[in-house]
C-alpha cells in the first residue's frame, strides 16, 4: 500500500498474510527447546532458556545429556507417532555439571524433522518422569452435564460453563462459525461484573485463514499475558536450512502484534482457544476471556481440549440425528412422488401436480420444471422469460447441482423480475423432453447484531495504509437483505435425489413411448392394411349382389308381387348401405396410410377446395364460408383438405338454419402442449348447426357412430369424424369439441407440435 491510499481503496489482506506460525519467539512463561529429530541434537532454543536451565545451552548438545532420566524408547515411540500430537511429561534438565533447576511439565511434539520441547513451572508434581493424569471426575460430571441438553441452546451453555469451571476465565464463549466464515457468539459464561456478548457477531478478518489452518493443527491457544514481552528464538533460523521455526504446534508461539492489538483494545490481558472440530471441519471454538494474567497448567489445558472434543461429539451428533430426521422426512415423500410419477400415464400433468411435494424436499418457495418447449412454473417463480434466462445459463454450469442464497449476483436477467426470490437451486436433466428444474427462495431479511463496526478502521502510517483492528465493540446493527437461507448439506442430497430419480424416470418413459410407439404403428400399419384388403373386397360382391338383385326384378317384370318387389327393394336399399359403410371404412384406411408429404399450406385456399370437394362449385348458394386469409400451415394438404371436407359436410348436413354459416380461424395455442411438445396454432372450425350435447364429445369420433338418425339428417356413414381424427393424430396433433345443442360446433385442433 502507498501513501497516497484512502480508506475506500484498503481491502482486508495484511492480517490473510501474516506469518503466525513462524512469530520468531515463544510467550515467557514458558521455554522452548528445539532439537534435530534424526540425531537429537539441539539445534534452537528461546532467548529465556539460561534463566531457566541456569547456563546458556550450547548448540549441538545431546537430548540425553540434557535430560538424562528419560529412556530412549519414549522418544523413539513418539516420534514414530503423528507429527503435531502433544507428549505430556514431567521432566528434570541438565544445564550440564550435574546441575539441575528443577522439574517442569514437558510437552513434546515432533514437526518437520524437529523434536519440540517445551516447559513450564508446575508446584505439586509426582516423583520421578512420568506422564500426566487427566481430571477423570470433573470430565464424567461435565459429560453428564452435556448429555443431559434438552437442546441446541442449552448444550451451548452447559460447553461454556464447564471450561469456565476448570479455566477460570472471565468470561468463556462457544462461537461458531456462519456462512462466508464471519462467526457468532451462541453460547456463554461471564461473570457478573461483565457485559454479556452473546447473540453478537464477528466478521470473518477477525480470525484470518491461517489462524483456522492453526485451530485445526493445534486445537488448544493460550496467552498467559498479552503485555509479556515475547523471548526470541536462537538462532533466529534452523540451522542448515535457514527457514525460521515453524510453531504451528508450539503451547507457547508468541502472539501476533495485531493479535496483541485486538485484545487490548477488548481490555483482555489472557486468553485461550479451543477449537471445536466435527468431522474435521473447524465448526466453531470455545473462546475464552480473562481480564487479568491467567496461567493454565497443561493438566488444565488438557482437560479444556478433551472438553472440546467432547462438545464437537455432542453437537455432530444432534447435527447428525437432525439431518437423519429430515432425510427421512423427505425422503418418504420423495418416494411417494416417484411412485406417482412412475405409475401416471401423462407424466406432464403428474409432475406438476407434484411441485409442491419437490418443493418441500428441498425447503424450496417455489419450482421452475423446464421443459424442451418452455417452463412450467409453481409457486413463487419469476417470469417465463426470466426462467428462461436462468435455465440458459444455469443449467449449463456443468455442476449436477448448483446452487446460491444471492440470486441476483449470478442471475443474467431481468433483476426486478426476480422480486423477492434470492435463493436459486438448478438440477441439469440430460433429457430432450425435461432439460432441468430450478428451485426458488424467497429472500430472508434479518438484523445482525455486529461486536462492533465489521469494518476494520483504515490507519496512516510512513508505509502507507494500514488495516487496525476496531476500536470499539459496542453493538453494532446490520440489515441484511438481498440473501435467502442457505440451501443446507440435506438440501443439496435432497436435490442429487430429485435430479437422478427423475432422469431414470424420463429415460425410462422415453424408452417405453419408443418402445409403445413402434407397436402402435406396427398394429395401425396392419389394422390399416386389413381395413384396405377387407374393404376392397368386399365392394366386389356387394356390387354383384346389386346387380342381381336389378337383374331378377326385370325377370319378373310382369309377375312380381307388391310383396316380391318391397322385399327386392330392401335388399338394394341394404347393399347399397353396406357399400356406403365399406366405402367409408376404405377412406378411412386411406387415411391412416401413406407417408405424410407436409408442405406449408394456405388455409383459406385448403378451405375453399374442402367447400368444393364437399358440396361441389357452387358451394356458395348452400354455405356462407370465412377463412383468414395469409395463414400458413404445416401439413399434408391432401389430408388436411380432407379433413375440412368432412366437417364442412357435417357442418351443412347436421345444420336447420335458412343461411348455413362455417368460420375457420387460426390463433396461437398459448401453452398447450403434448408430452411431444408445445403446438404453435390452434384451428377452429365453427357452424350454426344442431349442436353436440356435452357427453358425446367424446363418442362422436368413433367409427360409424351417428347421433342422429336417418329419418332426421339423411343418411351417412359415420366415419367422417373418425377420419378427421385419423387425420389429425397422424400429424401429431389433438382434437376437441365445443359444443351445446341448438347453439352450433366448434371443432377445435392443433397439427404437429412444435420441436425445438
């Protein structure tokens, strides 16, 4: 930083960048000892050790003739343990001539080819090198003390009363870390004398990134004194290599100056860290405060670091049995909507009937399924289009799930459309039919109660700029918008449950359609065929029956009875029906076959042929028809001229009115669709004739069926509504009836739907 930086342009680096771990000397209650683990010679020491040992120790003495009451093999088992793992002894050293100072408690640990002794003064200790015992009774008591926790807040206090019992600190805080790193105080211990903090929050620069790494190396930090000069570390490097002491498991590693700074201006002159690690993850500490020096012996640091380790096994735990709650939750009713989805003919219909049940899976306000043709949406959403552009780019990322709680920072799109919706959950499908599904949160405003302004204050010196910690830690309020709850571990599982269990299911579906689709064709193919084959055969016979019936009247010309000639006319009467049905049922196989040559076609000149086709040239004298001009369809125009036949006949035959009206109009379909996809353009095909009562909409297109008799309407087959289906389903397409009686028919339908 320059001199010229202003307090906008400071970020927050130069504690990310301090070298903690190499401090260059060690607190002065204590004295560090550092030897060459390989030969076990000394190699460093701190600047206090002649005060200590009595005699200036002399670089390359043998560990053994600095402490000779200890055997060998304890050094050769503990450094054939884990680097870092804290040894606890009572040792007696030799400053050589037979002198001896005293006894100590001794912590050693073994870090990149060093043997680290430290000691420090201990009254009270057993005769003879021994290990250290632990406080088995104040630890069963504090173990029953935390299982007896009703819930999450109580167990928080009971952490920090307990360390404070054995400790006796000032104060003792359980803090845990929250999103982004910045942490909160959920739990504490405080005497009387002193402000609670509980409830307040710390940014996250308050325990810069390497500091963690070190909670999770060395998991317990005492400062006896924050005013205690420092002793240095002799000779400031290793010998050989040059670099400086590493202190990353060191119990005495001398305080960072900012560190120093930070205290004093909290009015603390001790302290101490425990971490508290779940699964190996630094989920908080238990912080404690004393206003005074306070020296802890190992004996007590020990028991605050099995403390801690007790608290991570209590809150894993009720973390684990409340994730497990609600993994099962969900799960049932995951397994339900599966279940619904796997057994439902239309699975379109099915999936959004089951938003809301995917929604609670994930916790989630709202759900956006995008399908190849456009989104579908329940709940709260955003827009189409905004859905749209989320899933574009969203969907792409290349993560089986992606999620975030600030919407608004990832999302190209239209930001006041996203409203209040901040927390956004996108499951990629690779699957042409549903190509993924976006979860949505509304956003979730709360007040931060800050130790303080998060803001560290910007500080001139001669080098420019310097970031100081805050000098103040009065509450500090904070809104907090613009963020919804964060999508927790079960939600994310949750989420990887939904994606895979419903790319099985539409890749099996698609598998099945196929499968049923070629069937369905195969058996219309031969249903087609037989249809063709039956028909074309039988006109032949019904053809001679009619002659002969013609030929055996003029036979009997001058001897028929009145009787002899009814009867003969019957019989023509009859054939001549059979021949209309076959005829029918001929056109109708006609239909179904043949490849489809679509085209795009005009519908008011497809209209104007139908007319003629259906009532001859001079269609205009019985029928009043109007078609939308410069409307483009796709379609095979021999079929679809067919079809308007059929209905304009119908349209004119089933029709009392003086002046018989057709109107055919064209709009688009808005968000109608098939499991095929989305159709374009809706056809409606109006008459002014008798009407279709509500409950034969649907029987009126099955083959040969005529609601109204021959005596009414005259004769027909009824197979023009069964072609006009034909017609339409092999286009891919869907038809329906609007319709009351005595007020008219619409025939309404769509062609081919759209594929994107």
């Amino acid at each position: 930083m320059n001199g010229h930086a202003t307090k906008q342009s400071v970020d927050l680096t130069n504690c990310d960048l301090e070298p903690i771990h190499v401090p260059g000397g060690i607190q002065p209650h204590g004295l560090l000892l550092a030897f060459d683990a390989s030969r076990l010679v000394l190699c460093n020491w701190s600047q206090n050790a002649a005060d200590w040992l009595g005699a200036e120790p002399v670089a390359g003495a043998s560990f053994e003739q600095m402490f000779p009451d200890i055997e060998r093999s304890r050094i050769d088992s503990l450094l054939a343990n884990r680097e870092g793992i804290i040894h606890p002894f009572i040792l007696e050293p030799s400053s050589g001539g037979g002198n001896k100072p005293g006894r100590f408690q001794a912590m050693l640990h073994h870090y990149r080819g060093l043997l680290i002794v430290e000691l420090e003064h201990a009254a009270g200790l057993p005769e003879g090198p021994a290990l250290l015992m632990s406080l088995p009774l104040r630890l069963n008591l504090a173990n029953h003390h935390m299982q007896a926790c009703p819930d999450l807040a109580t167990l928080y206090s009971a952490i920090a009363e307990e360390v404070r019992s054995i400790s006796g600190f000032d104060r003792v805080m359980v803090y845990r870390f929250l999103e982004e790193g910045h942490g909160a105080v959920v739990g504490e211990s405080v005497d009387d004398r002193f402000e609670s903090f509980l409830g307040l929050h710390y940014p996250a620069t308050d325990i810069p990134k390497q500091a963690r790494r070190l909670y999770e190396l060395n998991p317990v930090r005492a400062i006896a004194d924050i005013l205690a000069p420092p002793s240095p570390i002799l000779p400031e490097a290793r010998p050989g290599s040059g670099d400086a002491l590493d202190l990353s498991y060191s119990c005495f590693r001398a305080v960072s100056p900012i560190h120093i700074e930070y205290l004093r201006n909290m009015g603390v002159r001790a302290s101490m860290s425990v971490s508290i690690l779940c699964e190996g993850r630094l989920w908080g500490l238990i912080a404690c405060h004393h206003y005074e020096p306070s020296r802890l012996s190992f004996e007590d640091r020990a028991a605050c670091e099995i403390l801690g380790q007790m608290a991570a096994v209590y809150l894993t735990s009720r973390d684990l049995s409340e994730a497990n709650r609600q993994r099962s939750d969900r799960a049932e009713v995951l397994a339900q909507v599966t279940n619904d989805l796997a057994t439902s003919e239309e699975f379109f219909t099915e999936a959004m009937a089951s938003a809301e049940a995917l929604c609670r899976c994930v916790e989630a306000d709202g759900v956006a399924f995008c399908w190849r043709d456009g989104p579908t949406t329940w709940g709260a959403t955003p827009s189409p289009d905004t859905v749209e552009a989320l899933a574009e780019t969203l969907l792409a990322s290349g993560a089986s799930v992606w999620d975030t709680d600030r919407l608004g920072e990832h999302a190209a799109c239209d930001q006041d459309d996203l409203g209040s919706l901040c927390g956004g959950l996108a499951l990629p499908l690779e699957s042409p039919e549903l190509t993924g599904l976006l979860f949505f949160r509304k956003e979730y405003a709360q007040e931060v109660v800050w130790a303080g302004d998060p803001n560290k204050p910007a500080e001139p010196t001669p080098q420019g700029v310097r970031l100081s910690p805050r000098l103040s830690f009065a509450a500090w309020k904070e809104d907090v918008r613009g963020r919804s709850r964060s999508w927790s571990a079960v939600d994310l599982e949750m989420a990887e449950s939904i994606r895979v269990t419903l790319a099985d299911l539409v890749g099996r579906r698609a598998k099945q359609l196929a499968r049923l689709n070629q069937q369905l064709a195969q058996l219309n193919s031969d249903l087609d065929s037989f249809a063709f084959a039956a028909s074309h055969d039988l006109r032949e016979p019904l053809r001679g029956l009619n002659h002969t019936v013609r030929f055996l009247l003029e036979e009997l010309e001058h001897h028929k009875t009145p009787s002899i000639e009814s009867r003969c006319e019957a019989l023509t009467r009859l054939t001549n029906r059979m021949d209309e049905l076959v005829a029918g049922l001929l056109r109708l196989s006609r239909a179904g076959s043949g490849d489809l040559k679509r085209e795009q076609v005009d519908l008011a000149e497809a209209a104007t042929e139908a007319a003629e086709l259906a009532l001859g040239s001079d269609y205009s004298e019985t029928l009043a028809l109007s078609a939308p001009s410069g409307v483009l369809l796709t379609a095979d125009y021999m079929c679809f001229r067919e079809l308007l036949a059929n209905l304009i006949s119908n349209a004119v035959k089933y029709n009392r009115q003086s002046e018989k009206r057709v109107e055919i109009s064209a709009a688009p379909s808005g968000s109608l669709r098939t499991e095929s996809g989305r159709f374009a353009t809706v056809v409606r095909v109006s008459d002014n004739g008798v009407g279709i009562p509500q409950d034969h909409h649907d029987t009126a297109f099955q083959l040969f069926w005529r609601l109204h008799t021959e005596e009414h309407y005259g004769d027909g087959t009824g197979a023009g509504l069964a072609i006009v289906k034909k017609i339409v389903q092999r286009h891919g397409g869907m038809i329906w009836i609007e319709s009351e009686p005595d007020r008219g028919t619409t025939f309404c339908f769509c062609l081919e739907p759209t594929i994107s």
